[in-house]
C-alpha cells in the first residue's frame, strides 16, 4: 500500500506541474481568438539572429533520438514549430551533453538553444523558458539493495551523479552527506553500478526506463526524489532570442497546437487533472497489476527457464547453419566468378521470359540495333519459343552497330532455355579479307588471260606508229620540193606544213595511248601482284601534270579548268607512266563529279624545301563521309551504272604508298572535292638527281 501511496504521490506532483504550466496559459476565449490571429507575426525586434542551432545529445523516445539518420522527437518538433511562427530556419546538431553544456556557457558557440531537465523552483544561470514537460529523478540500486525512503538514506554511499543535470543542479543548491561520482552519461552511471563501483545512480526518469533492459541487475528503489522539468536555455547574451522563443512557445500553448504535440509524443495533454478520481483509479489499477504481477512473476520464471533451454539450443543451431551459410556464399561466389570469367554472354530463359541467371550486363539481346545482318530485328522470345517447341537449337549470326555476333539458343531441362552469345568481329573480317583475297586472285588469273590478247595489238599498233613517224619524216624534204613545184598543193585539206605537223602530233598522241593501254594492263597485273617493283627516276610533276590534261583534254574541254604550275618546275623521284594514271584518274573523277559547265577543275602544283604538292580541285557534288570513308577500297564505286569498276582510286592509292606519297581527301556534298597529295622534294645534291640520265619529260601541246 505505501508503494501505491508513492506512486499516487508521484502521479499529483506531474499533475501539479502540468497545472503550473496550464497557469501561464489560460486566458478567456477572446484573449486566445487574439492570439490565435497574432501567432504568425511575432517578431524580434531586438534579435539579430537569422537562424536558430538546436543542440541535441539525447537517445531518448520521445524527446530526442536519431532514426535512420534523422533527429526526432517531441523537443525537436516542438522547436521546429517555434521556428515555423518566427520564421527562422532550425538547424538540428548533435553533440554529447557535456559539449552542448560548455557550448551553451559559451557566448561565441555555434550552438545557441538547448533542452535541459531543471529542478522545479531552482534556475540554471542561463537563459530559461517556460518549463515543456514534467519529469522527477530517483535512485537506481542493484538488486537486493534496500529502498531507499529519503536522502537520510543515502548517507556515506557512493552516488553517480550526471555531470550538469537535474540532480547536479539540484545538489549545487541543496548538497547530500554522500559521496558524489561524477560521470558523463547516465549509462556510465549503470555501468560503473553494474561493476559494483557506486552504490546508487540518481538518474532522470525517461533515461533510465530506456537504459533498465540492457541492464537487468538494476532496478528503481525510490520514490521521486527530485521534480523537474524540460525547459529551452541558451547563454545569458541569447536572451531576445529567448525571449522570442518563449513567446513563440507560449502562442502554440494558446494555439492548442502544444497539447497535440504532447498528446502526439506522450499521450497526454494539458488539460485538467481530476485528482480525486485519478487516485481511485490508480489505486484500482495498482491493485490489479499486483496481482497480474504476481502471477506474471510465476510464469515469467517458468517461461524463461524454458527459453533458456530452448535459447542455447537455437544458439548452437544457428552456429551451424552459419557456418553451413558461409561455406556455401564461399562456394557461391567462386562458381559467379568462373561464369562472370566466360567470355560469353550466357543467359538462362524460361517459357515465360523471365530471366533466370545472366552475366550479360549490357543487356544486348533486348537492345533495339541487335539485329540480323540483313537488317531484320531479332526477336528473342520468338527464337526461345521455338526452341523450347521443337527442342532444337537455334545459331545465328547477328550484327550490333559495328560488332558481329553469333546467337546459340538450346534447350535444357523445365522448359528452360540457355542462350549464348559470342563476339565473332574479328572472323568475319578475316572472312571478309579472304573473299577480296578471292577476288583480287581471280583478277590475277584474269588480268594474266587477258595481256596477252590486249599486248599483241597494242604492240603492233606502238610498231606501225614509230614507221609511220620515221616515214613522215623521210616525206618531208619531198614534200616541201614537191611544195615549191606546186605552190596550192593542200595534204587533207591543210598546207603542207600545217598537215605534217598535224600528222606527227597525232602520230605521238597514238604511241602515247597505246602506251598508256600497255601500261594500263600491266599496272592491273601489278594490282594483283603487288610485289613487282617499278622502276623509279627523276621525275618533273608539272610535265606530269600537262601530260595527264593532254591525254584528257576531250573530258575537260566542256568545263573551266585552271592550271597553276610552280616556277622553277618541282622534281622528285617515281614512275612517270604510274604518275600519269594518278592524274588522269583524279582529273577523270573531277569531270564526273561536274555536271554543269559552269563548274571549274583546278591543278595547282607547289613545293617547299622539302615537299611536293599537286592539288586538284573541283567545285562539283562532292561527296558524304560514307562514300568518303571507301574511295581506297577495291571494287567500291558510286558509278557502277556507268561502267565504274571500284579500281581506279584503290590502284591510284597503291601507286602513292609505292612512292611514298600521301593522299588527303576533303569533300562536303555540294561543295566540291579537294585532292591534295604530297611527295617527297628530290634534293639535288642526291645522287638521283645529279645521275647525267636526262629527267624523263614528254613533249606535250595543250
């Protein structure tokens, strides 16, 4: 019964608290509509402040605790909806409680308010609001400790006491005749009690509910020996901000917005407390919980024998199965990394689609460009289907962007299927490789075929063409005598001279295409065996230049060309012969490009101290970067239609590396081409260029 008694005791001190702070709030229903309407526009016109840093140290529902990172409880709500009517932000920051205590002592600290528990009717030397929740401190002994009636009983003992808490504040006040330990935290305080190193705790109430159960050898043995109450403080040179806290708080107390936070964190609200009827209750409750209590005690030892037992056993169970775990995450994990070693893409499907395992982290099987090399889409659920229909396999080879890929899709157990994917790039242009090796073979065994059929004629035609020359020429002493014997004498409707010099140039223009044509067939002999080497000397590339426009000039007659050659004239070092070809090409490619008239073709020829350049320019419909991209390669051709045969630049390109020419290629569609290749200088201190064999040129007329 006198334990009924004190705790009835306890239950009127809470109430007399909650009446104290109902005090400072209760006004008529016309003072609360007033501060109702002025909630919102409280201002500080003595603070210089704007923000507010709210230190907290607590581990304590539902004051003050951290939750997945997040600081909770009813002093930081309550705080927050301060801030929310001052308009100033709160910022949350956790500290121990003895750093928050130095902090708020502190003038220049960064924290500015705290929570803290006083003793009812005893004040800090702070800064100090209105109280917020009631709370009492009591003792904490170990078990079998005798209880303890009044501080008397205290006397000569050895008590932890929280350094700058309630009782602390209490005690500087009010000293005890006993031996005070100072700590830090008030679980120091039940772990040095714990060690049998003090003999009582004095601790705050929500703390040491929270702290009695990972400590089952302390108990409570005292009725409240302090009352206090939670209440905001900050440094003395704080004190408008106080002052605006304060009036902040008594507003949500007027508000009602107060009680929901209390009713929210604590269950209970502000509202009046029938004491007489609360004690029957309590009595009435007290009596029944004793005797619940009893026969809990009873079952709880029962109960806990049995878990005991049963605890070791699951304790010893879950050793095994741990370990049994381990060994096969070990096991687990080797097996991943051989399958994440495999250079293949292995996925395992069901009927369904849904994906079983799969070390295919770019998912490629579902990306829209893994299709067919004919450009249709792969369907992958369609191939699974029909696997899993037929149980047969499935290989294909697919393309994804520029990479090529092989597909196998088999069949395995419960309507399962794998399905490999394996990067075969690298065959297909080695098979791509071998059938132009194909083709450029046959072009061997062709060109072979056809020299032979095409030399016998041109050699007949380059014979007859040097008799007719050497005839001309025999004719001529002859014709002038038989001139000066018949004045108006006309050879093809021409005066003698004119007819003779017309006769020999077009003598030279057939021995220099019939050349050409021999040249032509070796050169595609020599595409095909490339190894033949060619005979190289000293070289003059405007001769080569004016060569190339005379064997050309019924393509260019219809355009405007220009022609810039470099005085003195650049010499290196090739095969006049293959030169030509170069230029005729490039110069032939020009006039196909050129539709209109109006277009021009340029040849520019340049030379610096070591380099040789020829430009060829043109101003027609130019070219894409794909069609840029596969000039060189062979067979490849715009003009397919037209008779092209995709050799022309790749042979022009072969001759260049021979003399170790480069070849830039700029074009744009509808801008035009430009052509640029660039030779090596022939020094003339070089031996090839001081040889006394005469550098090869060739009478040319335009």
């Amino acid at each position: 019964m006198k334990s009924v008694l004190r705790l009835l005791l306890f239950i009127t001190c809470q109430a007399v608290v909650f009446n104290t702070i109902a005090a400072d709030t209760i006004a008529d229903e016309n003072l609360v509509q007033q501060a109702l309407k002025t909630s919102a526009t409280i201002r500080s016109s003595e603070a210089s402040y704007d923000r507010i840093v709210f230190g907290v140290h607590s581990k304590t529902a539902p004051l003050e605790w951290r939750a997945n990172g997040i600081d909770q409880g009813f002093n930081v709500e309550l705080m927050n909806r301060i801030g929310q009517i001052l308009d100033k932000p709160i910022m949350v920051r956790r500290k121990t409680f003895q750093q928050l205590i130095e902090d708020v002592e502190d003038p220049s600290s960064d924290i500015d308010v705290i929570a803290v528990v006083s003793p009812i009717g005893i004040s800090r030397n702070l800064s100090q609001s209105d109280p917020i929740y009631a709370t009492h401190a009591k003792a904490y002994t170990r078990q079998g400790a005798p209880f303890i009636e009044t501080w008397s009983d205290l006397d000569g003992k050895r008590v932890a006491i929280k350094h700058g808490a309630l009782v602390d504040v209490f005690l500087e006040k009010q000293p005890q005749n006993f031996t005070p330990v100072t700590v830090d935290l008030y679980e120091t305080g039940f772990q040095l009690l714990g060690e049998d190193l003090v003999d009582v705790v004095l601790a705050e109430n929500f703390v040491a509910r929270r702290l009695q159960p990972k400590y089952p050898l302390v108990r409570s043995s005292s009725n409240p020996l302090i009352f206090g109450a939670f209440s905001f403080v900050s440094h003395p040179s704080k004190q408008a901000m106080m002052r605006d806290i304060n009036d902040a708080l008594r507003q949500l107390k007027l508000s009602g917005e107060y009680d929901r936070l209390v009713r929210k964190w604590f269950g209970t609200g502000r509202e009046k407390v029938d004491i007489t009827t609360t004690e029957q209750k309590m009595l009435a409750l007290a009596i029944v919980v004793a005797l619940i209590s009893v026969f809990g005690a009873l079952y709880t030892a029962y109960v806990s024998r049995n878990l005991r037992v049963r605890s070791e056993a699951l304790a010893l169970e879950l050793k095994q199965r741990k370990i049994a775990e381990k060994q096969i995450s070990s096991l687990s994990q080797q097996f991943q990394n051989v399958l994440d070693g495999i250079p293949h893409c292995v996925t395992i499907l069901n009927r369904q689609m849904d994906c079983l395992w799969s070390n295919d982290a770019e998912q490629l099987l579902h990306k829209d460009e893994f299709e067919y090399l004919d450009g249709m889409p792969f369907a992958l659920e369609q191939s699974v289907k029909q696997v899993l229909d037929t149980q047969g396999s499935f290989i294909a080879d697919m393309r994804y962007n520029s990479q090529f890929w092989q597909v196998q899709i088999h069949p395995i157990a419960n309507e399962q299927a794998v399905v490999l994917v394996q990067e075969n790039t690298e065959q297909h242009v080695l098979r791509q490789a071998n059938d132009e090796a194909s083709r450029l073979a046959s072009l061997g065994e062709l060109s072979a075929g056809i020299a032979h059929e095409i030399n016998n004629p041109t050699g007949i035609i380059i014979h007859s063409v040097a008799l007719f020359m050497d005839a001309i020429k025999d004719l001529q002493a002859a014709a002038d005598s038989y001139q000066s014997q018949n004045p108006f004498w006309l050879v093809a409707g021409l005066q003698p001279e004119q007819a003779f010099e017309e006769l020999h140039h077009s003598a030279q223009a057939v021995d220099d295409s019939a050349k050409r044509i021999s040249r032509i067939v070796n050169d595609l002999k020599r595409y095909a065996l490339p190894h033949e080497d060619s005979h190289h000397q000293a070289v003059s590339i405007n001769e080569v230049v004016e060569v190339a426009l005379r064997l050309t000039a019924n393509q260019v007659k219809r355009l405007q060309v220009s022609v810039e050659l470099q005085q003195p004239e650049p010499i290196i070092t090739g095969d006049a012969q293959q030169l030509h070809q170069v230029l005729i090409n490039l110069i032939q490619n020009a006039c196909h490009a050129c539709d209109s008239s109006a277009d021009t073709i340029s040849i520019v020829t340049q030379q610096d101290a070591d380099k040789v350049y020829v430009m060829v320019n043109d101003t027609g419909s130019g070219m894409d970067n794909a069609t840029l991209a596969r000039i060189t390669e062979p067979f490849f051709t715009t003009r397919r239609s037209y008779g092209g045969s995709g050799l022309g630049l790749s042979v022009c390109s072969r001759i260049l590396k021979e003399h170790g020419a480069n070849m830039l290629v700029q074009s744009a569609l509808g801008q035009g081409s430009r052509f640029t290749l660039t030779f090596d200088r022939l020094n003339p201190s070089s031996s090839l260029a001081s040889d006394p064999t005469p550098i090869h040129k060739e009478q040319s007329r335009l």
